[in-house]
C-alpha cells in the first residue's frame, strides 16, 4: 500500500491495522493486491446496482491506466511481503504476484531489471525505514530485512549506503531532532 501522507512517527500502526507494508510520501495512494488474496474473498450476497456503480468505475480506471506498467511496483511490493515471510526467492515472489516463476523471470529480463539489485533496493528502504525507530536494535533490523547474519546486513548497507547502520541511525535521529 502506497499512501500521498508524510510517515507518521509509528508506521507499524498501518502496518498492523492494514496487514501489508505501508509505504508514505508516494506520488498518489494505491494498494496492489496478489492475485491469490484476492481469490480468498467471498462475499455473502451479491448485490446487482452496486456490481454495475463498481464496474462502471473500475472500466474507467483501468482505461486510465493503459499507459502504467505496474509490474516494478508489484514486484518490489512482493518482494516486500516476502522478505516480512521470511521466504526470499523468485518462486516465493511469484506466487505472491500471481505468476509462475518462469514469467516472472521472463518479465524481469523484458523490464530489464535484475531481481538481486531489486531485492536490494527493498532491503535499503526497509533498512532506512527501521532505522529511524530507535527502539529497534541493528540485529533485529537485520532480521527484518532478511539477513540470517548481523555482519553480513551491515557490510551491505555500507555498500547500499557509504555508511554504517549506526552511522545512519545518528545522521537521520539529528535531523528529526532539529525539524522537530
């Protein structure tokens, strides 16, 4: 889920409350869904007038979107999930996204993306993320971003980032501190 508004001081609330990774400041608000969740929701009656309001706004969405490939904002938001899982490969992503593996990989090399540097990428937000929660220690991010091994997530947020975990927790604690 993508949100327009600034970061609360506690993400984790939306965390909780929407069960999936909450990401603020976005360029507008959407939510992606897998599409194994959404053959999970069943509904107890059916109702016709409000299928054809919901229809009628969902055709002109999509005709909206004709110009979005949404496929690098899926998979990073499946990536995301997954890395939460703690089950972090192309088979557990693509299940995720609703694809087989083979079309997931076929789609990477279409985009031109390549799955290590995405997954990557995600790890660093998260990382960033967790940091400024001074009530999170480095060996618990390390986990939450997916790392079995403390060393290993910092010698890769240094290359991600030209500095420490800790060096980073103290530079954004500092701006906090003086925009508060």
């Amino acid at each position: 889920m993508k949100i327009i508004y600034s970061a609360p001081e506690n993400t984790r609330i939306y965390e909780d409350y929407f069960k999936c990774p909450v990401f603020f400041n976005a360029r507008e608000t959407s939510i992606v869904f897998s599409f194994s969740e959404v053959e999970k929701i069943s509904l107890n009656r059916s109702d016709p007038i409000l299928y054809r309001i919901l229809k009628k706004q969902a055709d002109r969405l999509i005709n909206q979107l004709e110009t979005y490939d949404g496929f690098e904002q899926r998979l990073y938001a499946s990536i995301n999930y997954c890395i939460r899982q703690k089950v972090i490969n192309t088979n557990a992503v693509a299940k995720y996204m609703g694809i087989s593996n083979q079309k997931l990989r076929k789609s990477l090399v279409d985009s031109g993306i390549n799955f290590n540097k995405a997954l990557n990428k995600v790890r660093e937000d998260l990382a960033k993320m967790y940091l400024k929660d001074e009530e999170i220690n480095i060996s618990e991010i390390s986990d939450l971003v997916g790392y079995a091994e403390q060393s290993v997530f910092q010698r890769a947020f240094k290359s991600w980032t030209g500095e420490t975990p800790l060096q980073f927790r103290k530079k954004s604690n500092q701006v906090k501190r003086t925009t508060a």
